[in-house]
DNA sequence: TTTGTATGAATGAAAG
DNA sequence: CTTTCATTCATACAAA
C-alpha cells in the first residue's frame, strides 16, 4: 500500500516520530553497554551532534532513547532475576550480579565493582529475588497526597498543601483563586507567599506572572 | 495494549495514578498560561476543589501537575533555544565549554528586564541561546562567565536535561563524552553533579553510571 | 488486513 | 527546583 516506510528514518519533517537509523542504535547501544545509563545533559547533546550525521535527531530522541532503554533492561533483569532466582534452586549457582546476560561484549569489561551498578538508585531491590507473582518495586514511599508531608519549599510553604484542611491563613482571606473581578490582593499577598513570581519587571503589558486575573481570559470557573 | 486504559480517568480507587481529564487539563493550563506556576497550597487546594467536578482528583495531583508542568515547559524553551541557536550554524562542532567565544551573538539581546514573562523565576536564562558545546548557564553580560553570577539557585541548579546543554561546569573541563583514555574526572565530577548515581551503596568502585570509558572499548567517534 | 510486539514519546509521581 | 523512575499511550513494522 504506502510502500512508503520511513526506513531510512531520515524521513525529515514528516511529523512522525523519530525513527532511529541502524547506526544511531548500535551506537547508543554501545554507549549504554559501555556503563552510560543517563547521560547529562551536556552528554546527550553531545551524542545528538555525533549521530546526527546519520540522520535527523534531536536531543530529547536521545534523551528518551536512554530512559526508555534503561527501563526496558531494567524490566528484562526484573524477569532474568526471577529466572535466575528459580534457576537456582537447579544450578546451586551463584548469585550473578544478576544481569549476567548484559553480554559483556569483547570491547566490555564489566567493571568489577559495578555491581548492581544498575541500580544504584535502588539498591534495596538490587538482587534480592522476587516474588513469582511480581511485586512493586516501587516502594510507595509515602502518603502524600493524604497527610502532612509538605513537599512544599519553605518558601510558601505554611501550609500542607493537600492537606491543607488547617490552612494557617494569617487573616481571614479565602485569597480566592477565581475572583470575579480583579482584587489586587493576589499581587500584594504574592508578594509574601510566593515572592518570586511576581518579581522584579515591570512590564505594562506582562500580565503573565503576576496572576491578574482581572484580564478578560475565560474563566473556568465563574459558573460556579 | 488497551491492557487497561483509565479512559474516563475517573478510574476512582483503582490504585492507579491520576489521569486527568481534557477539562481539568484544559483548566490547569489555563491557569498556568495565565500566570500560575507554582500555586500556593491553598490555590491548590481551591484549584483541587474546583476540578473534582470533573473527576478524582487530589491536592497532590494538582502540586504534581504545576511541579512537572513548569519544569517541562523550561526544558522544552530550553531546547528550543538549542534549536534555534544551532539551527544558525552549521555546527560541526566540537564540544567545548566554551565561554570563550562568547561575543554576545547578534541575536542575543539582553532581555530588557521584562524578560518575556515566561519565567518569573528565570529571567535570565530567557531567551539566551546556547553556545555550541554547552553554553555556560548564560551568557555572561559581564565578568566574563568565570564566576558567580548566580541566578543559578546556589543548591544545584543544572542546566536542564533534554538536549541542553551543561551541567553547572563548575570549572573548565570539557567532559567530553568519548575520551580516548580513562580520565576519572567523571567519577568525581559526578559525585558533585549528580550525586544520585553512585549514592548510597559503599561499592567500592561502581563506575556503573558514572561512564567510565577507560574500558577498553569501541569508540564510535573517534574518527571525528 | 489484522494482530502482535518493539519502542518512541509523554507524563504522573517521587526522590534528591 | 532537578532528576529519575514507572506507566501509559501511540506508532512503526513484522508476522500471520
């Protein structure tokens, strides 16, 4: 039908989705095996220039092409381990750092210490065996969304902002968020809250951070 | 595939995340567009209170959104701003620091203050565009980039991730991605910069993310 | 064409 | 605020 694939993956403007050529994978792939898991921001412009020879490429490509990469080989080591996890219980083997099946390739030498260098930002789940049914991974850290637990910066942060029940307000006022008509007090009440949004400039026209409401925007919730 | 879509994002307790709807999405943006970047807790709370309406949600929902929302629009200006600096040149280029060249490029206006409203709390990386190579956090107007002009929040503030730049080159070093010889630097460095990577677990060298390219490997670049 | 699957992209949620 | 992780959505492409 459309017989027109993009393969080259040159396809320009097309709209669609990056589509990488053979040689930006194989080099990404080796800059991964070789120990780079999340480059800087500074590296992945780097790799952008380098394999834009090949093709159109952008920054965020490489940037996901790491993020997704890394997650799908975490996910991949998640089921090995649970393989290798069984597969003990046959082979009276020892505990790979798991990831065993990362292939050092000739050129890769897997730094000896590396470990569960996959996961240095998880070390708990590093090689312990998983539940056969899977388990979360993730360890739910906290209830945030329920109770105290103010992530909020010391800046504004006089309240628990989900929480908020016990709103510490000074005053009195509500500081509606969807006055009806312009108040000034937003401006003025910013000033100690959130002092760096309505900071210095005094652009006529920059009604973009100082909240004002009072322009003519619809307003979401004036029906209610 | 449709392995389980949350469709109406209504999906109340399933345990999954929140998926907002077009409204509340459309509201949020709104907001955000109009002004709003990091809400208050109790904005976030009227703001909660006012999309239920439409569907679950939660005060942390609402913080989420803004934190993700903002930092997302940053990264993306921030890569336009790459694009838009590159896409002047026909780079080929080489990756250095560079603060050097810094001439104040003709398209370089120091934003008369007002800045464009975007960020409230970055006026001065505007609208600069970047150096080829990573450019150093900003175009330094005056003592030629060498020392402090924060505008930077003193914590840590890198630059941003997606096709960016740099990251907070504290000093010179090119941190060039594909040394011909094992350096070190990045394990340092990264100690500083990133110190996620290699946190916690004492393993003796984990030079799993820190890329330590003095492996004997393949480089893919060093034809260019 | 339909379906399965690999993977690019987007984004909610958190941790740092 | 910054950076990373987990999920999910969307699409290209291969296989049936």
């Amino acid at each position: 039908m459309e017989g027109g694939k993009n393969l080259g993956s040159n396809s320009p403007a097309a709209g669609s989705r990056w589509n990488p050529t053979k040689e930006q994978i194989n080099m990404l792939e080796n800059l991964y095996m070789q120990g780079l898991k999340t480059p800087s921001a500074q590296q992945i412009q780097q790799i952008t220039e380098k394999l834009r020879v090949f093709g159109h490429i952008e920054g965020k490509n490489v940037f996901y092409w790491f993020q997704n990469h890394k997650a799908r080989q975490r996910q991949k080591q998640k089921q090995d381990n649970n393989i290798a996890y069984f597969s003990r219980f046959v082979h009276t083997t020892p505990v790979f750092p798991t990831y065993q099946n990362v292939v050092c390739s000739p050129y890769y030498v897997q730094p000896p210490q590396s470990d569960l260098g996959f996961y240095s930002q998880y070390p708990k789940l590093a090689v312990a065996p998983l539940q056969p049914g899977g388990f979360k991974t993730r360890i739910i850290p906290k209830n945030i969304g329920k109770n105290k637990d103010k992530f909020m910066n010391p800046r504004s942060r006089n309240e628990e902002l989900d929480v908020i029940s016990n709103k510490k307000l000074t005053n009195q006022e509500t500081l509606d968020l969807f006055p009806l008509h312009p108040t000034g007090i937003l401006q003025a009440k910013t000033g100690t809250l959130n002092s760096a949004e309505n900071s210095t400039h005094s652009s006529p026209s920059s009604s973009e951070n100082n909240c004002n409401f009072g322009s003519p925007f619809f307003d979401f919730f004036e029906s209610q």
